[in-house]
C-alpha cells in the first residue's frame, strides 16, 4: 500500500515578511508560502492595523511543504541565514514588535528541532552577541493583503531597493557570504 504524505506547515518571523518570502519560494517541496499577521489579538487585522503596533501582531510567512522532500530542518537553516538572531528589538531598518523575529512550531518535533538548531547556531560562534529568537507555539495566521504576498516578483525594483537599504542583504552577505 502505498503512503501518502501530509505536507506540513512552518511559521517563521524574520523582520519584514516581504523579505522572508524568496528564500524559500518556488524550492523543490515548498508548495507555498504565504506573508501574513500572527501573535496578536485583533482578528483578521489590516496592514495598517499591524503597523500601529496595538494589535499585538508579528510579520511572519507560512509555508507548506512536503517533508519527505524538503525537512523542517533545511527550512530552519534557511531561516536563520536571512535574520539577525541576536537582535530582540525588529529587524535591520523595521524596528518594533511587529517586525520582531520568532520561530512558531506547530508539534513537538518542530519545537525540539527548533530548540536544537537554535542551540547549534549559538554553540557555532558565528555571532558574537547570544542568539535571541522566541521559539514558541502557532497562533491563528491571518494572510496579508494580496499586494503583499509575493512581493519580489511583483515590484523586483522596489523589492531589490528595500533589501540594500534596509542593510538585510550586507548582513547576510557578511554573516553567510550569501
């Protein structure tokens, strides 16, 4: 009999979510991946809403993907080469709670595989400061508006432009060689 395979979903929050799309969009085993709004209490909130830092929510994508083809693990290792772990307050130019980084597991095995990587990135000496990313449980995901969901293909320019200049891609390019 032959087995079939649930994908997965993983929930990441790195900043701005319109930088955490490409890294992980259109890989072999990656079915989508969807910006979005998690962690807050206002239903269904506007962009807006999530910019007035009064719902509560963080900027995050969440991807499905098939694990027989592509893990969790190599998605964490995507992860954490597009953030800078050791900053608690946003990220690069996006400060604030709402651009906050986080990692949402959604079982026990992607807590502890989490948890794990996690622990091997701080244990790497790569960065000098500790490593500061909340590894806690999936709340409600409300997808972003239509205009942000695959973003660096519909405005390349504008997508390229906000990489540079929010100092992400020197920050990866100098931690990962990226």
């Amino acid at each position: 009999m032959e087995k079939t395979i649930q994908n997965e979903v993983a929930t990441f929050a790195g900043g701005c979510f319109w930088c955490m799309v490409k890294p992980f969009d259109e890989l072999p085993g990656i079915e989508k991946v969807v910006s979005g709004y998690t962690g807050g209490k206002t239903e269904n909130p506007t962009y807006e809403e999530v910019c007035t830092g009064l719902t509560g929510h963080t900027e995050a994508v969440q991807i499905t993907f098939n694990p027989e083809i592509f893990p969790y693990k190599r998605l964490l290792d995507i992860f954490w080469m597009q953030i800078d772990p050791t900053d608690p307050n946003g990220q690069f130019y996006d400060r604030g709670e709402s651009y906050r980084t986080a990692i949402f597991y959604h079982s026990d095995k992607q807590k502890q595989l989490a948890e794990q990587s996690k622990m091997e990135l701080e244990k790497s000496g790569r960065f000098s400061r500790p490593i500061v990313v909340p590894i806690e449980p999936a709340q409600t995901f409300y997808p972003a508006e239509e205009y942000h969901q695959s973003f660096y293909r519909k405005n390349p320019a504008r997508y390229e432009a906000y990489q540079l200049g929010s100092g992400r891609k020197h920050f990866i390019n100098k931690h990962w060689g990226n």
